[in-house]
C-alpha cells in the first residue's frame, strides 16, 4: 500500500526540509505550494499542486484515499485550520496545524486535529538556551500546564522523592534527566533525585 502524506507550503525551509524528511522514509509527498514556491520543490521526489487564488477548490481535487498525514504549517493559521478540517473531513487520520494562538490550538485539538503552537517551540528552545533555574509555567491544554525547571546542587527538591513531591504539590511529577525519564510508578516509589 501507497503512504502518501499532504504538505502545505510553510513560505520558509521548514515544508522543503519536511517533504524531503518524509520521502526520504518512503512517503509519497505531495505539496500544495504557490507557482513561484513550486520551483524550490523540483529537486525533490514530490508531486506539485500549485495553488491559484482558491486553495481549497484546489485541495477538494485530491485524491485522500492513501493520504496517511497532512501537514499545513503556513504563517497563516486559520489557512491551515480551514485545510486541517478538509483534510480531517476526507478521512485523513494524523492531521497536523502549525498555530500561532492557543484558541486556536485548541479549536484543533477539538477537532481531532494535532496543533504545534510555534510560540511554545520558542519559549522551550529559549528556556534551554538561556539555562534558567525557574522558568515560567506553560499551559498545554485547559487546566494542564508544564513547569520545566533545572535542579540544580542548590535546588530544595534534591535529594527528596517524586512520591514526597507529589503528594506536597498535589501535581504529577516527571522527571527527565540524559539517563532516563523517572514517574512515580506506585505510592512505594522511593527514587530520590538526584
């Protein structure tokens, strides 16, 4: 069976380097692109729908039947909304957005539709970069969020157990270190951090 996967031109290298990654793993790609972009696409194995003023007239004549993943990761991201929900609505199992907002995001990810916020890439990246002891709390979705923090030798969690830490806070705990990735996995779970 033919994968296929469905790419939207990001207007930057990011569509290009993602065609090229996944034909490189045995998709047949095709990429819905301007006329004046198409010309960055020919070096790769592709096909080429070039987009005229009305994309999703141009979207509608696609074939979806083998089409395993669509990507529409536009700067505009009611564009991509607006194809996701095509796409979603041809049948296309994995269907992902790039979004700039969280409401968004989240009309996507009611819909089905996985949605990459560019800002929290940023922010993560930057967080890193930056190597901050504390960083800000980051919402995920409704009431989840993610607090990324480095323990450091002078940090009040080392040394004490994600069980304690957990019932403390009265959030769930993970901790990822180059080694390995450490959950609470029974309330007798006794790794300390170290």
């Amino acid at each position: 069976m033919v994968r296929e996967a469905l790419v939207l031109d990001s207007n930057d290298d990011l569509a290009p380097q993602l065609a090229k990654m996944l034909s490189d793993n045995g998709y047949v790609v095709r990429v819905l692109a301007t006329r004046e972009r198409a010309k960055i696409f020919e070096k790769e194995p592709v096909y080429i729908h070039t987009l005229t003023e009305n994309y999703e007239k141009i979207v509608k004549e696609i074939d979806f039947s083998h089409v395993e993943m669509a990507v529409f990761p536009s700067p505009n991201e009611m564009l991509n909304l607006s194809l996701a929900r095509l796409a979603r609505s041809q049948g296309v199992p994995m269907v992902v957005i790039v979004a700039r907002s969280a409401s968004v995001a989240e009309q996507a990810e009611d819909e089905g539709i996985t949605a990459i916020i560019t800002y929290h890439c940023v922010v993560s990246r930057l967080l890193r970069m930056l190597n901050l002891k504390f960083t800000r709390i980051i919402p995920i979705k409704g009431g989840v969020a993610l607090l990324e923090m480095l323990v450091t030798s002078d940090s009040k969690v080392l040394g004490r157990s994600v069980g304690e830490l957990e019932e403390e806070t009265g959030a769930k705990i993970a901790v990822v270190r180059d080694d390995g990735f450490i959950r609470r996995k029974t309330p007798r779970y006794k790794k300390a951090i170290t």
